[in-house]
C-alpha cells in the first residue's frame, strides 16, 4: 500500500501559469536562470533559484539567497499570481513532447514511506547539495517543485485518468522548449476517494528525478518534528510534494560525460589503455550508442565507437552491468583517474536532451580532452537497482521531459 494525500495547494491564476512555469533549479546555472529573469519577470526561478537574484551571493550558506525565496514566493502571493486552493484536490499532469506522451497524478506522499525505504531511490545524494535544499524548503516555509516518481501501472489508475483527461483543463500551454504542459483539477470527493484507493494498491514508489529534494524534505520534516513537542505526524511537513507517472510511459535519455583532460597521458597512450577494456573503431559517423554497451567518444575533433570487451560485461549484477559502470570501473576510473565522479570537478555531466553537439563544444571550444555518449538505461534497470537495495552510479538518469516548477507548491505552515 502506497499512501498519497490530496492537499491546498499554491498554484498560478490561470492567466499567469505559462509565465510562472520555470525550469527545475538544478538543470540551469545561474547565468542562465539570470537571462531566462530578465525576459520574464515573472518566473518562478525567482523562488527556486533565489541565489539568481542576489549580485553577490556568496555560497550554499548564505542565508540571504534563502530569505530572498521567501521574499519572492510572498510577493507572487500579494500579487495575485499564486492562488491558494480553498479545498484539497489532487492533480492530473500531461506533459507531450513530440510524440512522446506521460501523464502524472500531482499529491503528497508520506515522507515516513520515504524514511522506511518504502519510496524507493537509485542514487545518492550530495551533502551540500542536500543542505541547500533543506535550508530552502525550511525558510521559505514550501516545498517549491515537485519529486519525479513512478510507479508500476494499475489499471483502475490508467482508467481515471483517462476519464478525468477527458475535462476542459486547468492549464494548458506550451513551454519555450516546445513541450505542451497540461492540468486538470481533481476536486470532485468521489474522484479523490478513487485515487487515494487506487494507490493503496501499489507496492511501492521510485524516485525518478528529484532526489535532493526528498532528502531535504526529509531532512526539514525532522527538524520542524525536533522543534514542535506536540509534533502529531500528520503535519504538512510530514507530507512530499510529489508528481506520479506509470512506469511505462517514461522516457529516460542519456546522461553523457565530458573530462577536462587525459590525466597526464599522451593521446596515444590514452587510447592504449581504453583498448584493454574496449575494442576502438575510428571514424565513428552515428556519435551515439544504438545499443548498450556501446559508446561515442569525441577526442581531439573525431568520433570513435567503444565496445566493451566480453571480459567486462557484467550480466549477473544490476549495477555493475550498468553502462555507467562499466565506462567508470574501466575508463574513466583507472585510466583518467575520475575516482569519485559524484566530486572531482575534472568531470562534467551532460544530459542527452542537450545533444551531442554540446559534447563537440565542450572538447571544441571549452578545454575539455574528451566527452563519452552512452546509451541510456531502462525504466526497468532503473527499478531493478531499487528494488535490490542498491544505488546507481552518479548522473545515470536524465528524465525527459523534465517537470515544471512554480504550477503546484506545498506549503508547510
């Protein structure tokens, strides 16, 4: 059994939804989120990435990117642009992008599950990216975007939502990356009562995307439970803003990497030891793997196809067998000397929505040695990992399309 909640949430007036809808905080930096401010004051990028609004924001630990998304998420309130429901509801949430179609279930999830393991994660999380969620959510008193999760399908669920998609909705817009966002309300008691039952017949939830994010509302629930002695458990800190989608309608892209130089090795000497794990074919015209276990290398101006060897593939294990791991326990460990990828700053990440075009940029023009293409894993590795306890190698998903922030907030007080 699944517990999920419907709640009041604080959501765009109608008329402003495409404005406030932004990015998720981690997928811009701040140059970035600066530009997208300026055309459009009303993003909620002001909330989410609050440091982007200060000159001289000086770190994670700086209280005032915190109290500025405090600020900014009670200025849209004064405003009139955010609108707090009168009555709890849960939300139905379509995303379409090109042929591609998910459509999500919008409700808060028992952070207790998350606690028990019950709400399942496949990757790690980084303390100081945790800390700045925490002190986020904590001061400006919301959880301000929602967790990506998923779910294996059921039937009855399948069926109300395509009952409910069948409304006039509440919001329906394109989004400057041509993604069609799409809301409807689910109010009505009977529907409420119909997925709050659906769900209870779910086994388990996974994170998708979002996992700093429930680390720190579970972080933040525990210091408001340490703080408040008639704490009962059922307060709205107790409670993950969260977006539901079955597992069969999601995509996940590859997550590529780039290294800013050859760990001291001479190109030729580079390519000496990469061929010990992995057969090189020169003159590689696809740039991306059309199948696991193969993968794109872009080194000085050209495209090479790695294979893995037979004497590292890994069938019996659902990570190691991963083609995150194998690129790590074979290349970008032993021979570039990337150790620790989740902190060594001689590695970046690039998720595939972006292109291999920004892989030739970054070795081209940024004075990177070399980038890798990887061909993405599946829903189904991802929940395997899960399900056996374990966690995936760093940057292993890139969910596409991404969810918007600023359509639904849960407020804590």
């Amino acid at each position: 059994m699944s517990l999920v909640v419907p709640f009041r949430a604080l959501r765009p007036a109608k008329q402003f939804a495409a404005q406030v809808a932004a990015p998720p905080y981690d997928v811009l930096n701040v140059q970035e989120a600066r530009r997208l401010i300026r055309a459009n004051p009303l993003s909620f990028l002001r909330v989410e990435k609050s440091e982007s609004d200060l000159s001289d924001a000086a770190g994670p630990d700086d209280r005032r990117i915190y109290e500025r998304a405090k600020e900014n998420l009670e200025t849209l309130i004064r405003q009139g642009v955010l609108l707090r429901e009168e009555r709890e509801a849960f939300y139905l949430y379509r995303q379409r992008k090109g042929d591609h179609v998910q459509t999500g279930i919008v409700a808060c999830v028992s952070l207790a599950e998350y606690e028990t393991g019950k709400i399942k994660r496949h990757e790690l999380t980084r303390a100081d990216k945790e800390r700045e969620r925490t002190n986020h959510i904590d001061t400006a008193g919301a959880q301000t975007g929602p967790v990506f999760l998923t779910c294996r399908g059921r039937e009855e669920i399948d069926r109300l939502t395509a009952r409910l998609a069948a409304a006039e909705p509440e919001y329906d817009f394109t989004a400057d990356d041509g993604v069609v966002h799409t809301v409807w309300a689910i109010g009505d008691p009977g529907d409420v009562r119909g997925v709050v039952e659906g769900f209870a017949g779910v086994e388990a939830l996974y994170i998708a995307d979002g996992h700093h994010r429930a680390a720190a509302a579970a972080a933040v629930a525990r210091l408001r439970q340490a703080r408040n002695d008639g704490d009962r458990g059922d307060e709205p800190h107790h409670f993950l803003l969260a977006v539901i989608f079955p597992a069969d309608q999601l995509k996940i892209m590859d997550y590529n990497r780039a290294v800013r130089d050859l760990n001291g090795l001479t190109q030729e000497a580079f390519l000496e030891r990469a061929g010990d794990a992995f057969l090189i074919r020169r003159d590689f015209p696809g740039k991306t793997p059309g199948r696991p276990r193969e993968f794109g290398m872009y080194l000085n101006g050209a495209w090479s196809l790695l294979t893995a060897r037979e004497a590292i593939r890994r069938d019996d294990d659902p990570i190691a067998g991963l083609d995150v791991s194998l690129l790590q326990e074979h290349l970008l460990g032993p021979v570039l000397g990337i150790r620790d990828p989740r902190t060594d700053a001689r590695i970046d990440f690039i998720g595939g929505v972006r292109g291999t075009a920004e892989l030739e940029r970054l070795v081209d023009r940024e004075g990177f040695a070399v980038a890798f293409s990887l061909h993405p894993p599946t829903v189904g590795q991802m929940m395997a990992a899960a399900d056996a306890g374990k966690v995936m190698p760093p940057k292993s998903t890139w969910f596409e399309p991404k969810l918007r922030s600023g359509l639904f907030v849960h407020l804590l007080e």
